[in-house]
C-alpha cells in the first residue's frame, strides 16, 4: 500500500491524538483496563482495538482513494463527549466516564480523517466502544431466565423439581444458578464476534442486523441448553460427573461448537463484494466540502483544546465540594423544639459505610421516645466510596447479629408543605429491632430516590456551590413486630428537623 503525504501526515496525527487523549483521560483509561484484568467476563477488551485496525487494513485499498481531510463537526462531537466525561466525574458514574473518553478518542480521529472518510470507517471507528466493560446489569434477568429454562426442560423431561428462586432441588441433588451461570461471559463474545462477522461476510443492513440479532438469542438459549445438559449429566451419573470444573468444560465445548454451526449457516448468506467508485471520484467526494485544510499540529492542537476543558474544569468544580464540613442541627437551639439531647443507648447498631469523611451520631429524647440521628458527608467522593453507593448497606449480607425482614416507604411532610417519600426499614435481632428513615440531602433539596440524588449533586456541583452532600440517618428502638409508636415518632422527629 502506496501512501499520499497527507496520508502519513494523517497518520503521524492520529498517532499523537492517540497518546495525548489517552494521557489527558489516563485515570479513566486504566480503570478500563484494570476491570479487563480482573474480571474474565471482560478481557475480550483487549483485542477490541487490535480488531478495529484489522478492519481498516483489511480495506485500505477502497480507503488509500480517499482524502482525509479536517472536520469541524467532529471537534463539537469531541465538546459533547468531553461535557459527558464531566458532569459523569463529578457524580462518579464510572461507565459513562469511559464510553466519554473512547467518544473523545473517536471524536479525534474524526477531526483528522474528516466526514467522509470517518463516515466509510464508521464500523470500526465506533466497534472501539465494545472496549468498555459493561453488561453487568444484565446478570440477573439473564439468570433467571436460566434457571426458568432449565427447569421447564427438566419438567418437561419428567424429572421432578423443586424450585425456590434461584435454588433448584432433584431428587439426586441440589443445584443453584449462580453469576457464572447466566451466560454473560458467552453472550459478550457472541455480540462481540457477530458484530464483526456480520460487518465483513453482509453489505445488505438487514442480513446485519438479523445476524446480530441471533448472535443474542442464540447464546442465550445455548446456554440454559448448556445448563440443562450439564444437570441432566449430572442426574444420569449419580452427582459424580459435571458437578465441578469439568462443567465448565463442557459449557465451554458446547458454547464453541454452538457459535461455529452459527457461523457457518451465516456463511451461506454472503454478499458479494460492492464494486468500488473509481479512484478519482472518490477523491473528489473527500475534499469537495473541505476547501481549507489546516496544518497537522494546528488541527491536534485544536482537539488537544477542546478535550483540555474538561479535566480541568472537572478539577476546579471538585475543589470546591470539600468545604461542605457543617453538618450538624442543634434542636435546643430553639425555644419550639420538644427534643433534647440525650446520651448514646447503645442498640449495639449504628451506620457503616466506605468512604465517609465526616460524621456525627447525636441522640434526642422527648420524654417518652429516644431517637438517633446519623448525619455523613463523603466529602469529594471517591469511586466507590459515594454518597449514592448500592454498596452503602443498612446491614451487610449474611451478618451475623442483623437482619432486615422489612423495607418499605414513609411519607413526611416538609415546610413547604410538600411530601417527601423516605425508605423505612426494620433492622431486627434477637435481642431488640429498630426502626430506620433514610435519605439524602443535596444541599437544601431532601430526597430517597438516588437517581434523582445523583441530579442534584449534579446541578450542585456544577453551580460550584460548596453545601454539604448527606446521608440521612433516623433511628429508634421499638418492641418486636410493633412498630407503629416508633413510626410516629420517627415522622414526628423527621419533620421537626425539617426545620431547624
């Protein structure tokens, strides 16, 4: 392959768009790679863009015609993704923070290659997405849909089963279907390798899109069949084969043999290769709309402007939330208030949670009640240890002392009048239970729902305003199974604090 000097010059570009993009991002870049070293179900990652280059090599001849050439269109493409990176740094949502810094990667590359060459690579421009570790939300329909399947196959077959969630039990064992057991490992490669077979072996969009559709549903279906062989094995031999990592075997032969017949009936469908538009066509279409072309260094320094904002004011705006510090109420402050403080009664349970900066626990007594209330401030955040955290557990799994047999919604009224939904839980153990509200206040704003939360922080944090970020604790002990005094004076408490 003869290259034009611009095409080296393009080349030379995006060579050093690539180093930059990925130094300027480079927090963002390793967390992508680090879930591609830990977890299996991800590490296909890394032979996303070695993909993406084969691609375009494959094809270098109908591309070697064209003519890259500058897009300003690519640099507000470039803005868009840069905006998403931030508002997703300041309230930590880490997957969005990667689709964002491959988009600036793509955007780069676009502003070098120009509309009509990036429009011709589009395929394995926006494969290198597939890079970002993600599917995970998947994992629990996807095992139920096993365990569903597998089921009805051996019912079907005769056997009987009891089944109780995600338990299963046969009369010659016990069987559960675990993480491993939904299949998103094999679904991910399917996507992944049907995406690509589809691209090279189909020109018709509608011969692509079928292919990928089955490239879903066939592992999908393959692999509760994987499930249903790998019990029915283990049923016929007496528990002694397919019950440890020979299964795994097994699933992983059937899956490949699955994904080959899968293959190659598709093959039986292939386009025949388009006849390529002759050489000086092509070039007339790729510069025709692009009289001026800047030098090299002036389009990477553009993109390197336009990418800079970002960080940088990510950087700034987060500076500002570590002032937040004041965090608690003093209910004696005012003549109104029938609360007074009160010492610890030591329930044997208080909050625990990742990454909280400040904290305060204070207890108040009106007479008849005592309540607690847990105030904590996670300060800037880290990932993983925010504010809104699915992590940020009342009571961790399998603890040994807690458990918490009801979770529920309470309505408080705020001073202006309107209804706040709150979460309400019950923590019981053997000795006492406990009544817990919880939420969030974002500033002045109260709310239980996270995703609206995660707004707020949003709209917080961009306005530079330095409030306190909370999570709100109120508690009381109450007698087992009767709740309803400590209900009412949890609302009681809640909506005096309200406003103080």
């Amino acid at each position: 392959m003869n290259l034009t000097a611009h095409w080296k010059e393009k080349i030379l570009g995006i060579f050093i768009a690539t180093i930059f993009s990925i130094g300027l991002f480079f927090g963002t870049w390793k967390s992508i790679v680090d879930i591609w070293i830990r977890s299996e179900t991800f590490t296909h990652g890394f032979i996303i863009a070695p993909i993406s280059v084969w691609l375009i090599w494959s094809q270098r001849d109908k591309y070697r015609d064209l003519t890259p050439c500058f897009s300003k269109l690519a640099l507000i493409f470039i803005a868009a993704n840069g905006f998403l990176w931030l508002i997703s740094d300041l309230i930590h949502v880490l997957v969005f923070k990667q689709f964002a810094a491959i988009g600036i990667l793509i955007g780069s590359f676009w502003a070098l290659l120009g509309n009509r060459v990036a429009w011709e690579m589009l395929f394995p421009l926006s494969f290198l997405y597939f890079m970002v570790p993600v599917g995970e939300v998947l994992i629990p329909p996807l095992m139920e849909f096993t365990a569903t399947f597998t089921v009805s196959l051996l019912r079907l077959t005769g056997i009987s089963v009891y089944r109780e969630g995600l338990f299963f039990t046969l009369t010659s064992g016990q069987w559960s279907v675990v993480e491993g057991c939904s299949g998103l490992r094999y679904l991910i490669a399917s996507v992944t390798l049907g995406l690509v077979y589809a691209y090279i072996t189909y020109t018709q969009p509608w011969k692509r899109f079928l292919f990928v559709l089955l490239s879903f549903l066939v592992p999908v279906i393959a692999n509760g069949l994987r499930a249903y062989m790998i019990v029915m094995i283990a049923h016929l031999s007496d528990m002694k084969l397919a019950t440890g990592v020979d299964h795994l075997i097994y699933g992983g032969i059937f899956f490949g043999f699955v994904m080959l017949i899968l293959f190659f009936i598709g093959s039986f469908w292939k386009d025949a290769e388009p006849a390529r538009p002759s050489r000086n066509n092509l070039v007339s279409q790729g510069t025709e709309t692009e009289p001026y072309q800047p030098r090299i260094l002036l389009i990477v320094l553009l993109i390197g402007i336009t990418s800079s904002i970002w960080p940088l004011s990510s950087a700034w705006l987060q500076s500002k939330q570590s002032l937040g510090t004041q965090l608690h109420q003093n209910f004696s402050a005012s003549h109104d208030v029938e609360w007074k403080p009160a010492g610890n009664p030591d329930w044997g349970w208080q909050p625990k949670f990742n990454g909280v900066v400040t904290e305060t626990l204070d207890f108040y007594q009106n007479g008849q009640n005592t309540i607690g209330i847990y105030q904590a401030s996670f300060g800037n955040e880290s990932q993983g240890a925010e504010l809104v955290n699915s992590q940020n557990y009342l009571v961790k799994q399998k603890d040994e002392t807690w458990r918490l047999p009801y979770t529920g919604m309470m309505e408080l009224t705020q001073p202006d009048g309107t209804s706040l939904p709150v979460n309400e839980s019950v923590l019981s153990s053997n000795i006492r239970d406990i009544v817990v509200l919880r939420w969030y206040r974002i500033g002045d704003r109260n709310t239980a729902n996270p995703y609206l939360a995660k707004i707020f922080q949003l709209m917080k944090r961009l306005s530079a305003d330095p409030s306190p970020e909370l999570q709100i604790i109120v508690m009381t002990e109450a007698p087992h199974n009767h709740y309803e005094i400590a209900r009412t004076s949890l609302k009681r408490f809640a909506e005096t604090w309200f406003n103080n």
